[in-house]
C-alpha cells in the first residue's frame, strides 16, 4: 500500500493474536490511504476539494480536515518547505503517477503549477481555495499518519511490542525481546547497505525522505519527488533527511520539510525536539544522531 511494501513485526503474543491484529491494522491503513490519495480512480475528499471551483467551499473527511491543520502548521514552521498544496505540481511532475514520467516538464508549466502563497481558507463547514492551482497532496505525511492509525489499532489490539515499517518509514514500540528495536537508516546511494543503526525502544517513529525513492536520471542530472515550492525543481543539495519523532505523523511532514531545507533547517527540527540525519550531495552527515555502531550491522527490520 502507499506505493511500498508494509512490513509489521509483532512479539510476545500468539501467532493467531499477531495475525488478527496485523489484518485489522493493515485495514486502517488501507482506509487511510484511501482517504488521502489524489491517485486512482477512488473518489474522496481529497480530490473533490481538487476539482472544486476557487471560491466554493468544500468540506474534508473529518480526518482529512485534521490533517490538513497538522500539514499547515508544519508549513508554517518550516517557513514554506512543507507545503501540502502542491498538488498540481506533483501531478505535473508525475513522480508518483501510473506509469511514472521520466522527463522534466516544461519550465513555463512549471512556473504555472506553483501555487500562490497561502492559497486555503478555512470557512465555516470547510475549506476555500482561491486558484486552481491550489490542490491538496498529501504524498508528504500521510504514510506517517497511515504508521500512527496502524500503530494505534494494534494496540487497541493489546499489543505491546510491535513494528510498523513502511518502505523504511518506521514506529516501533516496546522492545524486541530482551533487547531494544533495531533500525537501520539506509545508505542514499547503495542500496541494501545502511549509514547508521539505531537502538531504540518505548513509542518512537523514525522516517527518512530521500532522493533515491522516487526519481530518474535525465541528461545526467537526477531528478527526484520532493520539490521545493519556491522553484518548483526537486530539491538540491540534500540525499537523505531523517527524523527521529514521537509520532510518524510528524517525522514524515519534518523529515520532508528537512530535506527541502538543508543543513539551515537542523536546528529548527532539533528545536521542536526532533533528532536528525541529513546525507549532503558530497555523502557527509549532519545532525545530532550518533551510531550506536560503528560498523553498520545488518538490520534486522530496515
Ligand atoms: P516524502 O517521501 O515523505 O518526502 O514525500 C514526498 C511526497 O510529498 C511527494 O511524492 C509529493 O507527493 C509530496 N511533496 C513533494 N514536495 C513536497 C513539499 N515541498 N511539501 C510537501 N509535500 C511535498
Ligand atoms: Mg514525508
């Protein structure tokens, strides 16, 4: 789902108990995928805001309209690098389209699917936008939200110990047995290798945004999903940007917003309590998380 392969690790319940929990999680995942996606022939309220005409206002599933909040606060904490009213630059790009494009659209169209600054309205009963340019998408935080849902049906399941990794996108709680959770943070640039494992346990999400998840090359130049809404390219300079946050929700819009921000954003993640990853284009780290291992072991879930 969400264009990746899902991975749950349940301990210290029976197998019927795991399988019972897993299938009601992966459900709520389902629906929240559902909910959100501007992709598909689905309907939802996603996509009739989308197509609604500027000036009419549009009311969000509930969940959508949280959401929504969440997202806009994050755009406004990380001063624009977040924007979750990208939408008509996405679908121009056509990273996360079926099939994908591989070649750069063209740059006055570009220039045209920018959105104008704050170009939402929250009204009584919903939601106004002023352009039809301005479109909700999601693509930016609502795996962490699907993790969160996830997370929280399988404790309502009387889970205790559990992982939730979607392609890489992690919360994990309790611990593996005797041992905390291992996660390992992947190398941007070989695949299957990892630059950092962590060793961690409680409630905690760990999500990565990187230039090598959605991407091509084109006249030798990458080109990659996460844009920076004040050009409306991909984002230069970064490979990888990880969080360490409380929720998935979070870790997903700021690891986002931090790979658009660069090295100059550290400090405002790190302010909100965040911890941080960040792969340069030369391959150097930045931030605060220290290896726990020197030599990166092999991990035992991603
Ligand atoms: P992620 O992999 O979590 O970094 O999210 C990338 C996805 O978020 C893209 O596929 C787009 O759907 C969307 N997106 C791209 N650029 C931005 C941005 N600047 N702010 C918010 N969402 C974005
Ligand atoms: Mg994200």
């Amino acid at each position: 789902m969400m264009g990746t392969l899902v991975k749950f690790t349940i301990v210290g319940v029976s197998h019927q108990q795991a399988e019972t929990a897993i299938q009601a999680a992966a459900d709520a995942m389902q629906r929240v995928e559902a909910m959100f996606t501007i992709y598909g022939r689905h309907d939802n309220s996603v996509k009739a805001f989308n197509r609604s005409t500027p000036g009419d206002t549009i009311t969000l599933a509930p969940e959508v309209d949280r959401l929504l909040q969440h997202a806009l606060a994050i755009q406004a904490a990380s001063h624009g690098a977040f924007n979750p009213l990208l939408g008509s630059l996405d679908l121009l790009w056509g990273f996360s389209a079926d099939p994908p494009l591989t070649t750069p659209p063209p740059a006055d169209s570009i220039a045209a699917a920018i959105p104008p600054p704050a170009c939402i309205e929250k009204q009584r009963g919903g939601w106004v936008r002023n352009s039809s340019n301005c479109k909700l998408d999601f693509g930016g935080i609502a795996k962490g939200y699907a993790i969160d849902r996830g997370i929280a049906v399988l404790k309502e399941q009387g889970i205790q110990h559990a992982i939730i990794n979607a392609g890489g996108d992690i919360r994990l709680i309790g611990r593996h047995g005797d041992r905390p959770w291992r996660i390992g943070i992947r190398d941007p640039r070989h695949k299957g290798e990892v630059i950092r494992t962590l060793e961690l346990e409680g409630d905690v999400s760990v999500v990565t945004s990187g230039d090598y998840e959605r991407f091509y090359i084109y006249k030798g130049k990458r080109y990659h999903h996460i844009l920076d809404p004040s050009s409306g390219y991909p984002a230069r300079g970064i490979r990888s940007a990880t969080i360490i946050a409380p929720t998935a929700t979070e870790a997903d819009g700021w690891s986002t917003a931090l790979f658009i921000l660069g090295t100059k954003g550290i400090a405002l993640a790190e302010a909100k309590g965040y911890k941080v990853l960040l792969v340069d284009a030369k391959g150097e780290l930045h931030g605060a998380l220290t290896p726990l291992h020197e030599t990166p072991v092999h991990p035992q879930s991603e």
